[in-house]
C-alpha cells in the first residue's frame, strides 16, 4: 500500500516540479502591476554602466562612463564584494504626465543614492570590507527632489557593496520602480494587506480550534489544525514583514527561509491532522517519507526561495491527497469534504504558481484547513448523536432492568408466597424476605453500572434461584465451572438467562441445576449457560420464551462490547443452552 | 360449588385452595388443583366446574392468549395474578373478576360474591365487551356491543345479535348475566335483554306481559319482573 503510494506521488511530482520550473525561472518581480493610475509605478530594467572600485566623480552626469562594462538585468549584479558603482538614466516625462517623483529599490546591497550627482539617500554604510558594512534596509522608497524632476533624463548613480547579501549565489538583482512617490508607498502597504488578512483569520481559527481542543474535545487532529492556523498566521506575518515593516537586507535571506521552513511545517501538520483524523496506520512512515522529501527538496533547491515554498507546498499537497483518496476508498466521514478543499488547492496551486505566498494563499492553504475543519466538525456532530443516543439507551436499559426485576410476576408472587408462610412457617418467611431484600439490593446496585463484576453477577443468580427455591419448594442450584478472574459483564446478563430457563415446570422436592461454564483468555471470554430441560411444559423443545429477555441481553452486550460479540441459544440434551462471546475485552 | 384452581407456584395454590374452602363453607363441593393449563384443561373435560381460579402468567408464560379461550368456558373464571396489566383486557372478554396477588381471603370473598349479585355491581370498566364463542373448535369473538338479547337454551345460552346471527355460548344464562353490562335485563328466567332495544311493553290478559323490540322481536316478560321493568324503563 505505502509503496504504491509513493510511486503515485513521485509520477505526480515529476509532473508537477516541470511545470512549476518553468514557471518560476525567473524569481517574480516584486512590483505589482495592473494599476491604471498614470502614476502607477512601472518597473525599470535600465542597462546598467557597472565598474568596480571607489571613486566620487563617478557620480557627476558628466562623467564618462563608455568604458565601463556594462550589465542587464538578468545578469544582476556581484555580491559578496564591494565597493562598485551602478549608473544609469531615467527618463522624466513631459507634463501634463504627472510627476514621478519617488523611485523605490530594493536590493540586498548598502548603497548611496546619486541623481545627477548630488547625493540622494544612504541605505546602510558602504563598506569596502565586510567589517565596515552596515546593511541598510532591503526596501527603500525615496522621494525624489523636485528640483530633479525636470523633464528629461536624470544620471542615477549607486555607489554600493554587498558584503552581506546573505544569498549563496554570486549575483544579485537590483529591483527598481519609479513612479509616484505615494503611488509606490501605496502599493507597498496593499502587498501587505492580503497578509493581514490571514494573519487575522489564521490567529482567529487558531485560538478557536485550540479553545475547543481544550475544552471539548481533546483530539489531536484538532490540536494539528490549530498549530497550522497559527504556523499559517506565522508565515504570513513573515510574509507581510516585508511590506507593512522593514528589515536590514542580510535578514532577507533568513527570512525567505523561514518562510519556506513554515511552509514546510505547515505542510507537514496538515498532512500529519489528515493522518491523525483519518487514523491511518503508519503514520510515522508517512510523515518519515514527508519530511525525507522535503528535506531533499531543500537541499537541491538551489536557493530559489519561492520556488522551494511552492515546491514544498506541493509535494505536502500531493501527500495529503494520497492520505484523502484512500480515506474516501475507506468511506471516512468527511473524507469528501477534505478532498474537495484539497482539490481546490492544488488549482490554485497550478493556476497561480507565483501567488500561493500572497493572493492565493487563502485558497491553496485555507480550502484544506477549512476542509478539515468541516470533517472534524461532522464528526464531533455524529460522535454527539451517537453518545445521546447511547445515553438514552442506557437509561433505557437501566429502567428496563429495574422495571425487570420489581416486575409484577416476580415480587408479587413473592410476596404472596410471603403471606401464605408467614404465618404457618416463619422461618421460611423470614428467609423468603432476606432472600427478597438481598435481591433488590444488589439489583439497585448495579443497575445503574454498566458493567459489574462477574461474581457479583452469579450471586445475584445464586439470590434468585434461592427465592425460587423456596417459592417452589424445588432445590434450585447454581453450578459454575471455570475461574471468574477479574471479568466484568452487563448486569442481570446471566440473571436473564436463569429467570429464562425457570420457565419450566419441575417436580416439588426436586433439585434442578443451573450451569455456567466460564472460559477466559486475555482476548476474550465465553460464557454458557445451561438451564435444564425439566417438566415440558408444553411448549415444544423446551424453548424459552424470547422476547425482552434476550432483547436486553443484546442491547447490554451491545453497549459495553460493541459489535464484538455473539449470542447463540439452541436445545440439547440437558436442556437450553446458551453461549455467548466477547471478543477483545481489554479495549476501553 | 366445584372449583378448580390453576397456579404454578405450590403455596399459592395452597393458599388459594385454604382460602377457599374458608369462603364456600357449606357450599363448596370440591376443590382441584392443576400447575399447567394443559393440565386443567384435561381435567375441566372429565370433571366440569363453576369456578376457575386462574393465574395468567403460568412458567412465566404470558396467559393472555390462553384468557379468549379460557372465558368461552362454561364456567366462571375468576384471574388471579401478579400483572394488572391485564385487568382491563381481562374483564373486557368476560371474566367475573380479576384478583391482584398479593391478595387477602377478602378480596377473594368479595369476587366470589360476584357469582350472585354480577357485574353490575361493579364499575363499568369491569364488564364484558367481548364474549368468546367456541365454534368448531376455535375461539370466536362477539362483541356485546352486537347482542340485542340473549336467550337460555339449558344449559347453553343463545346470543342474538344485531345482524340476525346466533351464536350459542357454553355459559349458563345466569352466568352471562353476571358479566354483561348494566343495561342488560333479566326479563325473563329465560330472556336477557338490552334495555335500548325495548321499543315497547304489552299487557295481556292473564298477566300475560311482553315486551317489543326494535326489530319487531317480542319476548315473554316474567310476572314478577314485569313492574320492576317498568320501572326502569319509565
């Protein structure tokens, strides 16, 4: 079953990882467009005059720069060294346009800023060692002096160094936007706000799934779906960090990695609530595989952050896919349900690779949370029914079995018997009446239980037969084979059987014998039951009247060992016997 | 007075057969007792009696189903048993009284007392609505709702019913009378009629009184019974 399993997901996988890498060859840009605004902000990809080393007349316009090398943007820039200068120009519109007077970056490099050679801003200290850097702020917007907004073209001058880029690769990319100077803080805070949206639902679900895990019911899938929400939560915040925050540029690596360290987790709990709520069987080899793919992923990720992130999500998604399809085989309850969120994530997932951090997040993550939430919550609802009414089948059962025993047959019968001796022979009245009261006492003991030992249970047969001895002037007796031990059945179970097999008429001053036979192993036990044939009374064989009888004797054995008994009943030679088996006693 | 007494447990049946020679000194002429009804039904056939005392849930088996064929007899059953749950159906098909156990030599006394003065004495929930008729060999069910009069035919009674039926019933007159309602009167030695259907009485010469019912039927009035039976009717 695993095996076949995971060659499933490793076919799935394969296909997916090659759409997903052609999707993601280039690291999405940052910068969000689709803003009809005039001001929108519109990435740059200017041709870069790059040259290494120090020198400040490298900023003035006028200062020639033929000879230096010259970079695109996909070629990126040097990191781990420092000190170079980037120049390059920008372009000012004519009015009416409207201005575009800030001009964000964003780059894993300390940096001065020099528009037509006058210095700008500072991102952090350039440094020509390591030592003497200080990173600056991975984001900066930066208003662009009005007297440098003329139309025409502007130098734009960098003097930085990337000793700390933090990132394994050897390049690294220079992210610029140039528009509005509000327009580009605008943007920054939209791209922030979808997180906070999930951050808010995610703490919310967290807080009410772990209240009912402490309070209702302690599941551990419930306990798993709340570490999500709150991982989920988590990993947005970091998302968000970016944009509603700031952050020193050699934090951005760390961060991109934990990032994808809580999509990893948060992969992993979802599939290990599936597992959980489903209860599967191996779920340690499950999870072992999970994280033995995972792990490998991110070892061959080749430092692609959003990449490894989708790929992460996508093989916990497969996974839990896997663990779905075979519950819905094995017709779990809200199985469907999980499935179908599962479904909708991997959609969104193949639909919007680029978005499953950001705009999809709340599907690719939340359909299956949200799907789950529904399973759990259909199953707490059926586990609700299913405990009333095994309630109200106790208390049933418990009035049925004292309605039994004060039944009118029983006691008046008794009591009249009682008046007829009382008088002529005290003795035995007395006898009759402690016998009686012996009776009641146990009865009202125990029918509230809904398991009683079993010697308890054979001296309450002993206590009856002793009534209907003296009743009927007939030497009942009870004998019984086979240890007792520590075993536990529903009371009045043998009670029952006996009163059953009393049915049948015997010879004053004869002695007739009950037999239970009591055989035991840790995994079960049996129980016989022989009332003996007596006098026919006219019924055929010697059947004893079913009915409620037997019917509590099914309901009880029902309720304390569900569906792990047998009952048979049947003539022989002695007279009625009945067998009845309980597997598996030692579950609670 | 023969009475037979059907019970299961041995000092019941003690206590029964004491008590009731204590009730029917004088005119009690035998007492039988039988453990299973299979039992005294065998007996009944060779030894017919007046009385049955009847516990309904012999072995522990529900009597019920033995009660329809049980009151079809010619004799009066009188249940006694533990259950009274089955009082109300018990009366319903014609019993002449229905003792709970526990019970005294009282209340015994005051069901044997029913033999005379009938179920009129009693509430109106404790008479027949049914009457069991043996007919080849099972047990048919007449409601008394359906008799307009019953007729004494020895030591047999006749039930005429609404439809125009007959059925014969292997109760005496007498012994009919004590199990039907209110409004049935004895008219005649031979005549018990539903007071409802008496349209009218006719005076003969030679107190010679009849009395009409709705169906046309015309039924001799005894002398004595005559002014009592106006009376009741007026």
């Amino acid at each position: 079953m695993v095996p076949r399993c995971v060659l499933l997901l490793l076919v799935a996988w394969a296909v997916l990882h090659a759409s997903a890498a052609t999707e993601t060859q280039h690291p999405p840009v940052r910068v969000q467009l689709g803003l009809e605004s005039p001001s929108a902000p519109v990435p740059r990809f200017p041709i870069l005059r790059f040259r290494r080393g120090d020198d400040p007349r490298w900023a003035a316009p006028d200062h020639d720069d033929s000879a230096w090398e010259t970079r695109g943007y996909a070629e990126g820039l040097p990191a781990h060294t420092g000190v170079y200068w980037v120049r390059f120009t920008l372009d000012q519109a004519r009015p009416p346009s409207p201005l575009r007077d800030g001009l964000a970056i964003g780059v894993v490099a300390s940096y001065d800023l020099f528009i037509d050679g006058q210095l700008i801003a500072s991102s952090g200290v350039v440094g020509a060692d390591r030592e003497s850097e200080v990173p600056g702020r991975l984001d900066n917007i930066i208003r662009i002096p009005d007297a440098l907004l003329t139309p025409g073209e502007h130098l734009v001058a960098l003097r930085m160094s990337a000793w700390r880029s933090g990132f394994k690769a050897d390049t690294l990319r220079l992210n610029l936007a140039i528009g509005g100077y509000r327009a580009l803080i605008e943007r920054r805070v939209e791209q922030g706000s979808v997180s906070v949206v999930v951050i808010g639902a995610g703490l919310a679900l967290a807080v009410v799934l772990g209240v009912l895990w402490w309070l209702v019911e302690r599941r551990r899938a419930l306990l798993l779906l709340a570490a999500a929400a709150l991982v989920a939560a988590v990993m947005q915040a970091l998302q968000a960090w970016r944009y509603l925050g700031a952050y020193p540029f050699d934090w951005h690596r760390p961060r991109l990695s934990a990032i994808a360290m809580s999509v990893a987790i948060l992969g992993g709990l979802i599939v290990a609530a599936l597992l959980e709520f489903f209860e599967m069987r191996r779920r340690t080899l499950w999870l072992a595989t999970l994280g033995a793919g995972m792990a490998a992923i991110w070892v061959l990720s080749g430092g692609w952050y959003h990449r490894l992130s989708l790929q992460l999500m996508t093989l916990a998604l497969l996974f839990a896919l896997a663990i779905t399809v075979l519950a819905v085989r094995r017709d779990r309850t809200g199985a469907r349900f999980i499935l179908a969120g599962i479904l909708v994530s991997l959609g969104a997932l193949m639909a919007e690779p680029a978005e499953i951090l950001e705009r999809s997040f709340i599907l690719t993550f939340g359909a299956p949370i949200l799907g789950c939430v529904t399973a759990v919550s259909l199953n707490l609802r059926n586990e609700r029914r299913a405990a009333r009414r095994a309630q109200i089948t106790a208390a049933r059962l418990e009035i049925e079995l004292l309605r039994k025993q004060i039944q009118p047959h029983f006691v008046m019968n008794t009591l009249t018997t009682i008046l007829e001796v009382v008088e002529h022979d005290p003795k035995a009245a007395v006898s009759l009446i402690e016998a009686l009261a012996e009776e009641f006492r146990a009865l009202a003991h125990v029918s509230s239980e809904r398991r009683i030992p079993l010697t308890q249970e054979l001296d309450l047969c002993r206590t009856h037969l002793r009534i209907m001895s003296l009743r009927k002037d007939v030497r009942y007796t009870l004998h019984v084979e086979g240890e007792t031990l520590d075993l536990e059945v529903p009371p009045a179970l043998l009670l029952t059987l006996v009163e059953n097999g009393l049915t049948h008429a015997a010879a004053r001053g004869q002695s007739v014998e009950f037999r239970v036979a009591i055989t035991a192993s840790p995994e079960r036990f049996r129980l016989v039951v022989t009332a003996p044939a007596g006098t026919p009374t006219g019924r055929a064989g010697g059947a004893p009247p079913e009915g409620t009888g037997l019917r509590y004797v099914r309901a009880r054995l029902e309720e304390s060992f569900p569906g792990r008994w047998t009952l048979e009943a049947g003539a022989v030679p002695e007279g009625w016997r009945t067998v009845i088996e309980v597997k598996e006693t030692r579950r609670p | 007075m023969k009475v037979m007494i059907v019970e299961d447990e041995p000092l019941i049946a003690q206590r029964l057969e004491r008590m009731c020679r204590e009730i029917l000194t004088g005119t009690l002429e035998s007492v039988r007792t039988a453990e299973t009804f299979e039992g005294a039904r065998a007996a009944l056939l060779e030894h017919p009696v007046d009385v049955l005392l009847l516990d309904l849930n012999l072995h522990g088996h529900d009597g019920m189903d033995l009660l329809q064929s049980v009151v079809a007899g010619a004799f009066h059953t009188i249940i006694v048993s533990a259950n009274i749950d089955q009082a109300l159906r018990a009366f319903e098909y014609g019993v002449l009284d229905f003792v709970p156990k526990p019970f005294t030599r009282e209340r015994l006394a005051s069901a044997f007392a029913r033999l005379g003065a009938g179920a009129r004495g009693g509430p109106p929930s404790q008479t027949a609505r049914y009457l069991a008729v043996r007919k080849h060999g099972r047990v048919e069910v007449v409601p008394v709702d359906d008799v307009v009069h019953v007729q004494g035919a020895g030591n047999y009674a006749e039930l005429v019913l609404r439809d125009g039926r007959r059925e014969l019933h292997d109760k005496t007159l007498e012994r009919i009378a004590a199990l039907l309602p209110p409004d049935f009167e004895r008219i005649h030695k031979s005549h018990l009629v539903r007071l409802s259907e008496i349209v009218a009485l006719h005076a003969h010469e030679g107190s010679q009184y009849e009395a009409e019912l709705r169906d046309g039927t015309i039924l001799p009035v005894g002398r004595t019974r005559y002014k009592e039976l106006r009376a009741r009717l007026s």
